[in-house]
C-alpha cells in the first residue's frame, strides 16, 4: 500500500502515507493516486470485504493481493457507521518508493540546514541505477555552492571513473549572455566544495568511488570504513545445472604501484560511526557531521564566479 500502519484499538490506521519528492513519478502510494481518496488518520476497516482488525498483521489480509485491484472500507472514525468503500490499485513492492522517501528527507534536511545552499545527492551503486541517479540528482543541484555526494550502501557494478570527471569539473569559462546570468562552461558542473559519506555497506564500485574522490582532493570522506569488495569478475562459464562459480580475474593496482586494499576497503577522513537505531529513530548522525563541515568548507572554499568585466569600446 505504501504507507505506515497504526494499531488504535480494535482497528488500523494510516498514520503516514510515503510520498518521494512531489516531482518523482516513478512511484507512488496506493493511497497517493487519482481516485484514492483516503487520507492520513482515517481506519482501514475491511479489504475485499473481510474486516481487518489489530488481532492480526495488517499485511495479512493482502496475501496474494500484489500489484491487483482492491477494496478497502475506511472511515474517519474507528466504527462501520458512515464507512465508505474505494477501490486501489496494490502495489507489488515498496522498496523503491521508501528509497525515493529516504532521498528526498535527506535532500530537505540539507536544504533546510544550510539555507539552500547545498545539494544532496544519493549514488546507490556504481551500475545503471547508480548512473540515472546520479545524473537525475545532480543536474536538479549543479548551481548550489556545495554538495554532498552520499554513496553509503552504494553496492557497486562499474568501475565509476565518468562519476568522478562530472563531479571533478572546472571551470573553462563563463559566457556573458545579454538576456541574463553568466554560464559556467562546462555546462551543468558544480565547482563548489564537496563532502562524501560512506559506510561499510559500500563496496566494489562502492569502494572505488571514495577512493577516486580522494585522489582527485574533491573533499572529505565522512563515516564508516568501506567494506573492500573491490575485485573483477568476470569470464566464468555457467555451469550445465543452471549454477554458476564467480572467479577473480582482475584487482585494482594503484597508481604508485601498490595494489589496492581489498579486504580491507576505504577509510574515511572524519570517523562517524555507524547508528542504524539512531537512523530507524530518524536521526543520521553521520549526515549530521557532512552538514557541520560542507557549512565550514562554503565559508573556507567557497567557489565565486567571476563578475561581468565592463563592455569594451571597440
């Protein structure tokens, strides 16, 4: 359904329905669509018919009901008088429109502590997913004097070198245009500070991307030590039973000739533990700790463009 339960007596309630950005189509509560008309704080009293009550799971009633058409009976109140009927569309999973809920609280957290002058983008992997979100993210954010790259539970794919050279950036030129502002050449770039937060759920891919983003100074590293899955596979044939073995075949060497830690990954610049109770409460004490510095790397490192020279006589 997309939305947090609440047992009140007898009965359940909607006490939230998860909403992403209000810009973010790509998923939406059943309770979030044209025609569903149930809002926050109303019961759920029945689906398909069968009363739904807090002596069981409310998921319960939705066995085999995935991604299909429904019936809920709701009410206002906690009593069948004047209870009305809709008809929703299930969804089949919620992870994705939970994630879109988790990016946006963050994105509005960082909006609101820096007075809106620092973006916040969230890099779940170094694979497809990884890139468009990236991408999407980034080119909403360019123009803010900071931002702050989160790449925690990032679970790989790439090797992410593109992500680095959008992120790395600087300036050519500027084109003074009659009917406006400037524009910063390259197009769509972010010359400003940079902070990036990692965990130990970051790794392949996850691992080179940190790794990159100090070698290029973008800035510091913030949290917990990435887990040092950094290893290519690839080239091993499938087995006749429809398994399949993955083998080493390739590992990162640096660029001083040493081999890269695997096994033991990357380690932040500025040591936030992980807090997962604290995050479930939430309250992200590493995202916390990016927000104190960006703030202090603005006033320190903040990037100006330069102003309109005076036209020339010519």
């Amino acid at each position: 359904m997309g939305v947090n339960w609440q047992a009140d007596g007898s009965f359940y309630k909607v006490k939230q329905i998860i909403r992403g950005a209000s810009w973010d189509a790509e998923s939406r509560s059943s309770l979030d669509q044209p025609g569903a008309m149930i809002p926050e704080g109303d019961y759920i009293l029945a689906v398909n018919g069968v009363p739904l009550t807090t002596a069981h799971e409310p998921f319960e009633l939705f066995q085999d009901l995935s991604n299909k058409p429904v019936e809920l009976t709701y009410s206002s109140s906690p009593s069948w008088n004047g209870a009305k009927k809709v008809v929703v569309q299930t969804m089949a999973d919620e992870y994705r429109l939970r994630n879109l809920a988790w990016i946006e609280g963050n994105r509005k957290q960082v909006d609101s502590a820096t007075n809106g002058e620092v973006g916040y983008v969230f890099v779940p992997s170094t694979g497809i997913e990884g890139q468009n979100e990236l991408i999407r993210q980034f080119n909403a954010q360019w123009d803010k004097k900071a931002l702050i790259i989160d790449e925690r539970f990032n679970d790989g794919g790439q090797i992410p070198d593109r992500f680095i050279e959008l992120l790395n950036r600087t300036p050519l030129a500027f084109w003074a245009t009659r009917d406006g502002e400037s524009m910063p050449w390259p197009p769509f770039s972010n010359f400003g500070p940079k902070v990036m937060l990692i965990n130990g759920w970051s790794g392949s891919g996850g691992d080179a991307f940190p790794d990159y983003f100090r070698r290029r100074g973008l800035g510091p590293l913030i949290g917990a030590r990435t887990w040092g899955g950094l290893i290519g596979i690839s080239g091993s044939p499938d087995l006749i039973d429809g398994g399949g073995i993955t083998v080493p075949t390739f590992r990162m060497i640096n660029p001083d000739g040493t081999w890269f830690k695997e096994g033991h990954g990357v380690d932040p610049d500025i040591e936030v533990r992980e807090d997962l109770g604290s995050m479930a409460r939430g309250i992200d004490p590493q995202l916390v700790r990016a927000i104190t510095e960006i703030k202090d790397e603005v006033k320190k490192k903040g990037f100006a463009a330069p102003k309109t020279p005076p036209y020339e006589k010519r």
